[in-house]
C-alpha cells in the first residue's frame, strides 16, 4: 500500500471514529435522557382541603303577643278607646231565640270584659236578618250592642251603642264584626269599640 493510500484509508477511519463518538454523545445521550424524562413519575398532586367554618345560629325572633283587651286612658274630651283582641277571647255564647220577637245574640262569657250583640228579625222594620253592614240602632234595625269594659266589675255597661256592624254569617256559628262602636254608660262615661270581630 502507498503512502498516499495509507493517508486515505487513515483519513477516512478517523472520519468513521468521529461520526460515530458523535452519535453516541449526542444521539444515544439525549434519546436516554427523553426516555427517563418520559418514564419518570409524575410529580404528587397537591390537595387542598377547603376550611369548614361553623354555621352561625340565628336565635328566632319573637313578637310579644297583644293584649287580650286594652283599655285606654281618656282622650282630651274624655272617651276612653276599648281594643279587643277577639281570637283571644273565651269561647262566646251564640244563640238563637224563636217565638213571637225572634233574634240571635251573641256574647262573651268571661269576667274581665262583656260585649254583647242583640239581633232582632222582627222589631225594627230596616232589618229582617240579612247579611251586610247595618247600623247599630235597637229603634230603626234591631240591632243593639252593649259593652261592660271590665265585665262583672265596677264599672257600669254601656248601650245600646251607636256606629256600624258587619253581619258575616247567621247559618252555624254567628260571625260579626262591630267596625265602629260609641258607648255611654250611665255615669256619662263615653267609650269606643272598633273592628272587632265576634264569632259564634
């Protein structure tokens, strides 16, 4: 072999060696370490545990409840106001009477108040015993409504009263509403009586 030959065949193994010390640093490195990046176990995950926060109790309101019956202090012309709360009163008593002067009555049984409502079918000619708002007027309706602000005590009753009535229901259980009431007692004593509504 020549000398030039020698050179050539020299020339092209160490070209040989270097291609191939190439492929291994880079080739064989980089596929080695995409394949432990690739096959390494992913990092954990994080859990968040959110915070519980204590539910907040509420206490429940209460509304004190009416007075059964208020009686007021006069006003500047001397009327005393009456306010009754009728779903708080005693059971009532309600009747109806035949005979010659028929008529429903209606009133309550308790010491500490009386109210008591007449209806007559047949004395006083502008009422027969229909349903309706009618004036409390014993002469011209028949229908008369006394109060005794404290029941059996010393005070004296009053009426029949003046104002207006609601007749709801006479069939069953008699139901009515006194919407507006003046009452004098006969010490002269004046009192009022509004929306109270009286069932049978």
């Amino acid at each position: 072999m020549t000398r030039i030959q020698r050179l050539a065949v020299l020339t092209v193994a160490l070209a040989l060696v270097g291609a191939a010390c190439g492929d291994d640093a880079d080739g064989s490195d980089q596929t080695s370490a995409t394949v432990e990046t690739a096959t390494s176990a992913p990092a954990a995950a994080t859990t968040v545990v959110p915070a519980t926060v204590a539910p907040t109790t509420v206490a429940p309101t209460t509304t004190p409840a009416a007075e059964a019956i208020v009686i007021g202090e006069p006003d500047v012309e001397g009327v005393v106001d009456v306010a009754i709360d009728g779903e708080q009163l005693d059971p009532l008593f309600d009747a109806f009477q035949g005979g010659a002067d028929p008529f429903y009555q209606l009133h309550t049984q308790q010491d500490d108040i009386f109210v008591g409502v007449e209806l007559y079918t047949v004395f006083g000619d502008a009422w027969t015993g229909e349903l309706g708002t009618f004036p409390t007027d014993c002469t011209t309706h028949g229908i008369c409504v006394y109060l005794d602000p404290d029941g059996t005590g010393p005070m004296a009753v009053g009426g029949p009263g003046t104002g207006m009535i609601t007749i709801s229901q006479l069939e069953g259980d008699t139901i009515v509403t006194i919407d507006d009431l003046t009452v004098e007692t006969a010490d002269g004593q004046v009192y009022t009586l509004n929306g109270l509504t009286l069932t049978g």
